[in-house]
C-alpha cells in the first residue's frame, strides 16, 4: 500500500520508525497552541484529542501541515494521509475534513477515493466565481451598487485581499480562512465564527457578509452544489442595529446653515472670500448645506446627484436607481434656490467650474482623475466631507454627529411641524411606514416636554389673614 508522505508524493507505508511506531501524543488543538509550537532537529508530531487521527506534524523547516493517521485493518502499521498546511487551514477546518476521511474509511474506501470525490466538489472560493459569473448580474436584478458592496466585502474577509493594516491584524490574530473548503463540510459553527471574526473590527460588516453568503448558498442549493445551507444564525447571534437617533435642534440646524452657505446680498451669488477666509471647503460645504435643506441620503441622494436630475419648472428632484428604487421627490423653495445658485457658478472660476468629466454632478470635485495613497482614482464627485464636516460643527459649538443625522434632523422637524406621518413618508421616500415611525419614536421628546408643562401648576401666591388681637 502507498500513501502520501510529508511532501505529498506516494511513498510505501512502511515509513520510518518515527512514523511506522506513530508515538501517540494527543492534546486538545487549537490554532493559538498551533502558533506556539516550535521546529526541532527531527520530524514530530502532535495529536487532536477532539478527533482521533488527526495530527500535526512540524517539521525541521517550521511548517506544519494537518495529517489524518489511521491503522487498516490486519495491518501493522499506521498510515498518514495528508490533509492541508496550517497556514491555509485552521484546526476546525481540518477536523472536518479529518472526518470525512474516517466515515469514508470505514464505508471500505480508500483516501485517495476520498479525496478524489472531495475534488469533485466546489470550495467556496469556487461557488463564488461561478455565482459572479452565472448569476450575479443586472439582468438577474442585481444593483451595480449591490455587486460592489458584495464584491468588496468577499475580497477582504473571504478571499482575505485588503490594503488595511486594521484588517490584516485582525486576520493575523485570526488566521482562519473558509474559502478552500469544500461546500458540503462548512458548518453552521464555522458560520458564526467567521461573524465573530469579522465584528471585532466592522459589526455591521459581519451582518452584510453572513447574509452574502445566505444569498450565495441559496444559489448553490437552487442549481444542485449543495444539499444544506450552512447559514443557521439566530435573532441573538446578529449585531443588533443600534438606531442613532441623535437630532440637531432648530437653533443647530440654523447655526449650521448659517456656517456652510454664504451669499452675497447684493449679488446674490456665493461668497467665496468668506470659505477663503474660514479655511471651509466650499463644494463640502455646499453639500451639507442640500442635506440640511432637503433630507435626502448623504451619498446616493445627495453627493453624487446629477444635474440632469433636477428640474427647476417642477421644483422635483429625479432619481433612476435610488435605495427604494425609480423615484422622485419635491424641493422646498429654500432647496431650489441653493441649485440655483450653485448653477448659476458653473461659469465661475474655482470649485464649482465646470469641467470635463466633472460638469454633470452638482457637486464637482475637485480632485476627480487623480489617485489616492492606495492607487484608487477619486469619483467625479466631492467625496471626501469627514474633515469639513468636523470643522463645520467645531465652528458650531456642537458635539460630533454623524452627517448622516442631517436627514433624520430634516425628517424630524418636519414631522413635528406637519403632525402627518404619511407626509412624511413620502418625503423621506420610505417603502414601509414602519420605517417612518423612527420618527416618531425620535419625538417621544415633545411628549416629555408636554408632561412637564402640564405637571407645572400655577403656584399661586398664598394670602396670609392677619386676626387681630381683641385688647
């Protein structure tokens, strides 16, 4: 009989006495244990207590590979059939697969048959090419943004290719990969512990990837690559949706205004000395000056809008491929007159200048066909709002909130003039009504202050009668 050896070639399975004798050391494997073991002048090895058979070895050189080790039957000697290196498989993984070379071996197969049927079989990494290829497309209802967002998201946590020294440590401190495994021997437990890894560094990315691959595996099932979806997460295991629900007040909101949008009062046209003098970036502060006046979403609603979308005779603005789909929304007055001016600039030298490549968005950027420090070219769209943003609420005297609290701020506010949630829904251009209803939860603030009020008895001046004494 021949097996593989160390190296992967076929050699007799009379091995040398270290392995022929297969000195039986067993301990409880995991990667951390794995990590710590050190090379020594001679071969050796180190056996899984959680399953029998599996080994490792170390050899002189440092590497370390998984083996599974079994006696056949009326034989003498202990054979090792080589599962894969440590480096691309954590201790799970190869127990797993450690498994089913033990169930094949006492059905009668041989491993080499065993692992002949395991190559027939898709790895991950594999199901993934042949879903971008064959279903992930537009004509199959796929958003070019949705394939993005999912593409990315594979590259750096399952195909692990990322230029992020955050990322690579936590991959570092985790080295634990599914894209090699075959289909049918990923786990529900494997599942979560990639979740697990994931969330240490971007909680809501954990969600996004494990219900990726819900969609991925679902596929897999539909055209015959798989029997079982492995994706068992429960309501606890998610990372729970911590609602932000943190609002500028009216006076904020006005300061705010105040701060990004200056116009001449006597041309009525903007005033760039004041963003000179200020250190603002004026395209950034145009930008946040629309959200504030209209409540639309900070990037697809709002940075990267179109002029070709916005209609001045109807005062509406059109979108083709929003969040809820084709939709239109209407402008407040205050919102076309800031698009008019800013179309009235497109003639001006500076930021707002129309330029080729850059002319079409209502927000140009400036710094569109140049590359940033990990080679990536910069959209044609301003983009980059973080540091003008920060500035722009420091100048405000207000703590830091998130930019995209500018459209929970409008919505609120309306909500509270209006007292109408299904105006209100259509304004936020919200699909369920129960999305709207946040809204509502964000006003429980006027019903507290109501309270109060009405808890504010008149205290009336108390009359003191004064009985005079009988002398």
């Amino acid at each position: 009989m021949k097996e593989e050896n160390i190296n992967g070639s076929l050699v007799d399975t009379r091995l040398p006495n270290q392995v022929k004798k297969h000195t039986e050391r067993r301990v409880k494997l995991n990667d951390t244990y794995i990590k710590k073991l050190r090379a020594k002048a001679k071969l050796y090895s180190v056996g899984d207590s959680e399953m029998v058979g599996l080994r490792l070895y170390v050899q002189p050189s440092s590497s370390k590979t998984f083996y599974y080790a079994y006696k056949p039957k009326n034989e003498k000697n202990w054979v090792r059939y080589k599962i894969e290196s440590f480096n691309t498989m954590n201790v799970q993984q190869a127990r797993d697969k450690a498994k089913k070379y033990a169930h094949g071996i006492v059905e009668g197969k041989e491993p080499v048959q065993i692992k002949r049927e395991l190559k027939g079989e898709l790895t991950l990494k594999e199901l993934i090419e042949k879903f971008y290829k064959e279903r992930f497309k537009a004509n199959f209802g796929y958003k070019a943004k949705t394939i993005q967002a999912v593409k990315t998201c594979f590259k750096v946590w399952i195909f692990k290719k990322t230029v992020s020294s955050a990322v690579m440590k936590v991959q570092e401190q985790n080295p634990y990969t599914l894209q090699h495994k075959k289909l049918s021997t990923i786990t529900p437990e494997e599942i979560k512990i990639l979740h697990s890894i994931i969330r240490t560094k971007s909680p809501f990315v954990a969600n996004k990837v494990i219900k990726f691959l819900n969609v991925l595996f679902v596929y897999a099932a539909e055209v015959g690559e798989l029997t079982k979806n492995p994706v068992e997460m429960k309501k606890g295991d998610w990372v729970k949706d911590r609602e932000d629900n943190r609002i500028f007040t009216k006076e904020q909101r006005k300061t705010i205004l105040n701060i990004v949008w200056k116009i001449d009062k006597r041309t009525g046209r903007i005033n760039y000395n004041y963003y000179k003098e200020k250190g603002l970036n004026l395209v950034g502060c145009c930008i946040i000056a629309f959200w504030l006046r209209t409540g639309r979403r900070i990037v697809s609603e709002g940075n990267k809008i179109k002029w070709k979308q916005i209609s001045f005779p109807t005062k509406r603005i059109f979108f083709d491929d929003s969040k809820v789909g084709q939709i239109d929304y209407p402008l407040g007055q205050k919102a076309v007159e800031l698009l008019k001016v800013l179309y009235g600039e497109r003639l001006t030298p500076g930021p707002l200048l129309w330029k080729e490549g850059t002319k079409d968005y209502v927000f140009p950027s400036y710094r569109y066909d140049t590359r940033n420090s990990i080679h990536k070219k910069s959209p044609p769209y301003f983009n980059y709002l973080r540091k003008t943003w920060k500035r722009v609420l420091k100048m405000a005297r207000i703590d830091y909130i998130p930019a995209k609290q500018c459209r929970h701020t409008f919505l609120t506010l309306y909500q509270r003039k209006n007292k109408d949630l299904m105006l209100t829904k259509e304004v936020a251009g919200h699909k369920s009504i129960k999305t709207t209803q946040r809204y509502m939860n964000i006003l429980q603030e006027d019903v507290v202050a109501g309270l109060d009020k009405m808890d504010q008895e008149e205290v009336e001046e108390s009359k003191v009668l004064e009985f005079k004494k009988n002398v």
